[in-house]
C-alpha cells in the first residue's frame, strides 16, 4: 500500500455520522472544517480543550465524556482518531477496517485508511494537498499556502470558463501600505477590468495590476456640469453597463468618510450589483503604526473618531464639539490639518485641558510616514512650525503618551 498514492477525493458529510475519538489539539483544528461540511459529529473523549467543550456546550457536537468503547463507531461514515492512548487508537482503527469506516490516525498514518489533506479555501474553491507515499505536513502546508495565496491575490489567475457576474466592488485599500489591504481586496483588483481609483487609495497596488486594465484617475475625471462625485458614480455606470468588472479603490474604509454609501445607493438605483470590501481605516490603523493605541485599560475606555473637514463654528458643521470636549476617552480626527487650530480651541473652550497631549501622523503605514507631538494649546503653532501636511491622522488624548514612540 505504501508503494501507491493516495486516491483523492471529496467526501460529502453533510447530515452524516463522524466520530472523532479523542478532544485535544488535533480535535479542536479539525472539528471546524468538519462543522462546516455539516457532518453529524459524536465526540468520545474523557476530556477536551476549552474549545473543544465550547462546541458541545453550545449544540454544534454531542459528546460522550469517556474512553473509546467497542461499538462506537457503528453507522459512522467518517473517524477520526486523536488521543494519547496508542491501544485504543489501535482498537478504534480495528473497527473502523471491520465495519468499513474510513478512519484517520493522528499517532500512526501508515495504520490509517484516510489521510487528511492540508486545505485551503478561496471565492468557492477548495484546495487539498496530499504527497505521495507517507504524509509530509510541512510539505503540503506549505504548497497549499502558496496556492492559496495566489488564488487570494491574484498572482495565480486561474481564468473563469464561466461568464463572471458583472459589477462594482467598493474595495477599501487600507491606510496607505499596499500590504494592508484585504486578501478579498486584492484578488478583486486581480481580477478587474477597469480601477476608478482614489488619491489617497494604495497607488503601488496599480504597478501591479495586468496591462489591459483601465485606471482611472477619479480626481481627474471631467465633470462639466456634474458634481465630482456625481461623475464618479456615472463613470462606475457607465463602464459596469458596458459588461466590465469595475473596481472603485478607496483609502481607509469606504464607509468611514469615504462616500461609499452615495456609490452604492447610485449603484443599486441603475440596477448595478455592487459588492462592499470593507478596508482597515485609518482612524485606527495610523495611529497603532506610530505606536498608539487608541484605547488603552485604564486610560481609555472608548475613541470618537471625527470628520475634521469643517471648522467648529462652521454652519455645516454637524459635530457637538462642546460635547466632545466632556468625553475623557481618544478623541481622533480625519482631514483635519488645516482646521486643528479652531479644532483644539473649541475643545478647551469645551472643557478639555490646554495640557492635552496631542499626536499628528502624516502619511501613516507608508514609507514617509513621521509623527509630530504637540499638546492642545501647542497644536497650531507646531503643526505651522513642523509644517505638517495632509494626509494626516490627528490623536487627541492621553494615549498618546502611553507607548514608545517609534524611532
């Protein structure tokens, strides 16, 4: 038998019984891949993790808490066997082989009739990796990492025989790093026929994208008597109509004073399908990537993240900065550089200390990234003085003294 490889194949459990003898390590990382193929799980084990005991405390596995009997794997479809006791093991392999169950053995893989592939899943594939002759778990760990990240971002295209569905993705490309987009991000960019990209979006992520693929500047699109946003949403129409898969690259997240939701709305009125990637933003991410957190035990029990594009005493304004003032957690403002001055006056007026410390991240996650510090009542000369520029994340509050700024 060891001279000839595995057969691989697809087993189908849903609604059937699996018997997983033993509830430790090996259990508890293969119990949620057999939760979601829908099997019928019996556990017989004396003891189980705390995961383990989680899933049956909550209905998703029945358990029997104690040793392997002689028995227990009638009616089974599938075993696994995973505990510490090689002469049980023993027994349960010999009834599996009795009653034609095929069984994996954790402690011997050469005693097993099946062998548990290293998986993978990516936009409804699956991949399993099985070597040939005995398993080799690093081995196919690592090819299936490799295939499946590929799949992810899009550096293996695997073409679609099928007719894809046509659409806008509102993908958020994170703060800056093209390293911090999502995985379901980049594989949408991989795969997309025209890009209406943002100044602020990941601009390194474009190098990457095939020749064919159109990007589009939305700063730079004609507008005549259109609102600019209005053109971009006409723009995405427009190239989603034609039969392209358009992707809408944002910096941040698209809903956090991203407009993504006038996108979407104009999106669903033309009858567009219009699929949402939320992207890591950087009201949280800047600050972590100059060494402060937003919330910290015993200093800060909440953050507010604000627009900082219109000024307090702006009519426009819908902030109860006065409110704002009385809050004693982080306090974190977007788009804000040119309007800090008014920004921290208001804040003292409201209440806060003069004393306050203040952080100013320009260009956070990417390689110009630096950090200015000031208090409040400092902030407007120093970010004159520093000459800071957008974009920049403003932290308002202790913690920003509570790490060790970076060099």
């Amino acid at each position: 038998m060891a001279d000839h490889p595995a057969y691989p194949v697809g087993l189908r459990l849903t609604g059937r019984r699996v018997v997983v003898i033993g509830g430790g390590q090996v259990a508890q990382r293969r119990l949620p891949a057999l939760l979601a193929a829908g099997a019928d799980i019996t556990l017989i084990s004396p003891t189980a993790t705390a995961s383990v005991e989680a899933m049956a405390d909550t209905g998703e596995i029945t358990w029997h808490r104690r040793p392997y009997a002689e028995g227990d794997l009638a009616d089974a479809w599938y075993a696994l066997i995973a505990t510490s006791d090689h002469a049980a093991n023993e027994a349960a392999s010999a009834e599996a082989e009795a009653r034609r169950v095929w069984c994996v053995r954790s402690d011997d893989a050469t005693a097993a009739t099946a062998w548990t592939p290293a998986t993978g899943r990516s936009e409804g594939v699956t991949v399993a990796v099985l070597t040939n002759a005995s398993p080799d778990p690093r081995r196919t760990a690592a090819i299936r990492d490799a295939v499946v990240e590929g799949l992810r971002d899009g550096t293996l295209v695997a073409p679609h025989h099928r007719t894809r569905t046509q659409g806008v993705a509102l993908v958020g490309g994170g703060p800056g790093d093209p390293d911090l987009i999502t995985v379901r991000g980049r594989r949408l960019l991989a795969e997309a026929d025209v890009v209406i990209a943002d100044r602020l979006g990941p601009r390194d992520l474009l190098d990457e994208l095939p020749p064919h693929v159109e990007v589009i500047d939305a700063a730079k699109i004609p507008y005549g008597r259109f609102m600019a946003q209005e053109a971009i949403n006409n723009a995405l129409i427009e190239h989603a109509k034609a039969g392209k898969s358009v992707v809408r690259l944002k910096g941040g997240d698209p809903f956090v004073f991203g407009r993504g939701m006038e996108e979407a709305q104009a999106l669903a009125e033309a009858g567009i399908p219009c699929t949402v990637v939320p992207g890591i933003s950087s009201s949280i991410s800047v600050p972590g990537a100059a060494g402060i957190p937003v919330t910290h035990r015993g200093v800060a029990h909440e953050f507010t993240v604000v627009s900082g594009h219109v000024a307090p005493d702006d009519e426009r304004s819908l902030v109860d900065w006065s409110a704002l003032a009385k809050l004693r957690g982080t306090l974190v403002i977007l788009m804000g550089v040119d309007k800090i001055g008014a920004i921290a006056r208001t804040l003292i007026d409201g209440g806060r200390s003069p004393e306050t410390p203040v952080a100013l991240v320009q260009e956070g996650t990417t390689a110009a990234q630096r950090r200015v510090d000031a208090t409040l009542a400092t902030v407007a000369q120093t970010v004159t003085a520093e000459e800071v520029r957008p974009p920049a994340v403003i932290v308002i509050g202790e913690v920003v003294t509570v790490g060790t700024r970076p060099a």
